[in-house]
C-alpha cells in the first residue's frame, strides 16, 4: 500500500467528515424557511441537508472504507473502537439513505392497497 493512497484517503475522508458534520448541524438545527418557495415542491433548508446526507452515503462508506484499509487499522489496539468512530459518518449518510428508501417503499405500497 503506497503512502500516497493513504494520503489521498484520509484527505477525502476529512472532507467527507466535515461535510457530514456541517448537514447534520444544518438537519438538526437549521431553519425551518423554504429554500426555493417557487419550486414545485419547497423543501425547507433541514429537508435538504437529509436528502443530501442520503445521496452521499455511498461515497462516504466508500472513503470510510478507504481509510479503514490503506490505516491498517484491522492490525492495531482497539480496533473495534475506531471501527466504529471511522464508519459513523457513513453510518449516518447510510440511516438517512434507508430512511427514504423507507418512506418511499411505504408510500408505494400504500398506494397499491
């Protein structure tokens, strides 16, 4: 494993990380205004940062993965641990991800019955 793909890895990852963390700010505790009144369907700002939280669970497990592997953390002390603090970003993209497939699957089966 070439140290230039860490690199590469834990850079992506960083930024992954303080995307995640600046949507879940704006989820929890943005404001309730619609971003785009005109729209056809106004999302508020709290709306849009979950559905962006979903669309970027897939590159986000990928870079989780990423620095999993090229950190070597399978072979160090308290991997279990760091499993889980390096994966909890995708862990939460993956949750609003499930969620709407959720919501989705649900109205599409409500409006068969």
């Amino acid at each position: 494993m070439s140290k230039s793909a860490r690199i590469i890895s834990n850079i992506v990852y960083g930024i992954g990380v303080a995307i995640v963390i600046s949507l879940v700010c704006i989820a929890l505790f943005g404001p309730a205004q619609y971003a785009n009144p005109d729209a056809m369907i106004p999302l508020t700002w709290k709306e849009l940062a979950f559905i962006w939280l979903s669309f970027g669970s897939i590159p986000m497990l990928l870079a989780c993965m990423a620095v999993y592997k090229f950190n070597a953390i399978k072979n160090t002390a308290n991997k279990k641990r760091k499993f889980i603090l390096i994966f909890l970003p995708g862990f939460i993209c993956g949750a609003c991800a499930l969620f709407i497939i959720g919501v989705m699957v649900a109205g599409m089966v409500n409006s068969f019955l």
